[in-house]
C-alpha cells in the first residue's frame, strides 16, 4: 500500500515547526492541542501551504522537494480533503455533490458508486439537498464525494469538530468502516484522545511544533 512521507520545517508568526514522519496504510493520527502545528502540516501535504524546507512523498511520487525545487499543484496530488466544514454544493443534490469529482475522471479510474455510498450509508439520501441534511450526513457526503475523486490519500482535518456528541457518535462508526475498507492511507487530524483511541492505526502527537512520540497501535 501506498505511504506518505514526510519531513517540514517551517517559521510563521514566531511558531516554529519542525517535523518527520510516515503514515502508512490505515489511519495515522496527528493529535495534539489547539495551535501545536497539525493544520500547518496537513495544508503542506495537501498543496494549500507552503514550508521554507522540507520534502513530501506518496509512494513513489514526490509532491515536494524544496531542496530540488520540485512543488506538484494541488489539483494535481490526488489527495481527498475533508474539512472541519463539509463545502457542499447547497444548489445539488447529494448525489451529484457526490459526482462532481468523479465524472472528472477517466472512467477506467473512477471508483465504484454504489460501494461508497454503501460504506457511508447514503442510500436514502441521494434526492435531497445539503440543506435537509444533519451535520453528520453532510459530513458523510463529503467523505463520499472525496472518496469518489479516487485519492491515493485521503485527508480528514478535524471533520467532527462542529458536530455535538450525539452527531459524532452517529458518524464514528463509519469513520471506523472506511479505515478498515479504504485500500489509501488516511491523515486524521483531532484534538480528541476518544477520536484518536477509536480510529488510530498510529497516533503521531504534535505538541509546540515538534514530534513528541509516535504511537504504534
């Protein structure tokens, strides 16, 4: 399976970051409080930010290398992000939020609709529009349309974070379903040691911008 290296250093607003690590197949945890560095990292792998020095590898592909001056576009890693915040198209149904990025595709790269949407239990939410959703099922769909995109890795930044205990518990299980399933590493960014202890195959902890210990499950 696919893994994702990487190595950042970084000066922004008097924060210091500096940090190596591997995530392999299933989900590796970066946990740690509030401002300890986690979304610096996970904007670096994505494209969306950019390091002082540091280099990035999914599998054998490199994404960045500042030392050779090597910087893949966004668009072009074929990484899934979701958000603390779905991002839904609220003029599209859920199913074709769910398309957007996979009729973009070569159709012999296109991942199977019905799997997904099983795996994430959307069935019966296909005719509707974002705003007859709970904020789970938004966040369902998102995954959904992330996966759709066929990622070589998918990133999940706090995706629970807006969500209220019982809206949380109703999305874990399929949280816990796609790690098992999904056939790409996943990047999980939390704050939450429950999170961390339901959904980690690693947990890397980040606190102050450095690497405090890298917990094997």
């Amino acid at each position: 399976m696919t893994a994702l290296d990487v190595s950042l250093q970084k000066q922004w607003r008097g924060f210091a970051l500096d940090v190596a690590f591997r995530a392999e197949g299933g989900a590796t945890v970066l946990f740690g409080p509030s401002g300890s560095g986690k979304t610096l990292i996970v904007k670096a792998v994505a494209g969306l930010g950019r390091p002082d020095r540091g280099k990035i590898a999914l599998g054998e592909r490199i994404l960045l290398d500042t030392a050779n001056g090597i910087t893949v576009p966004p668009e072009a890693r074929r990484i899934g992000v979701v958000f603390q915040e779905p991002r839904l198209f609220p003029h599209m149904s859920v199913e074709r939020n769910l398309l957007y990025g996979w009729r973009l595709l070569e159709k012999s790269k296109r991942p199977a609709v019905d799997e997904i949407i099983s795996l994430l239990g959307l069935e019966h939410l296909l005719k509707r529009k974002p705003s007859r959703l709970s904020g789970g099922e938004k966040q369902r769909v998102a995954i959904g349309r992330a996966l759709l995109a066929s990622p070589e890795l998918l990133i999940m930044d706090e995706p629970l974070a807006n969500l209220d205990e019982a809206r949380k518990n109703e999305i874990l299980p399929y949280l816990s379903r796609l790690k098992s399933d999904a056939r790409m590493p996943i990047l999980y960014v939390t704050h939450s040691q429950a999170e961390a202890d339901i959904l980690a195959d690693r947990i890397v902890r980040i606190a102050n911008g450095t690497i405090e210990h890298i917990e094997g499950r």
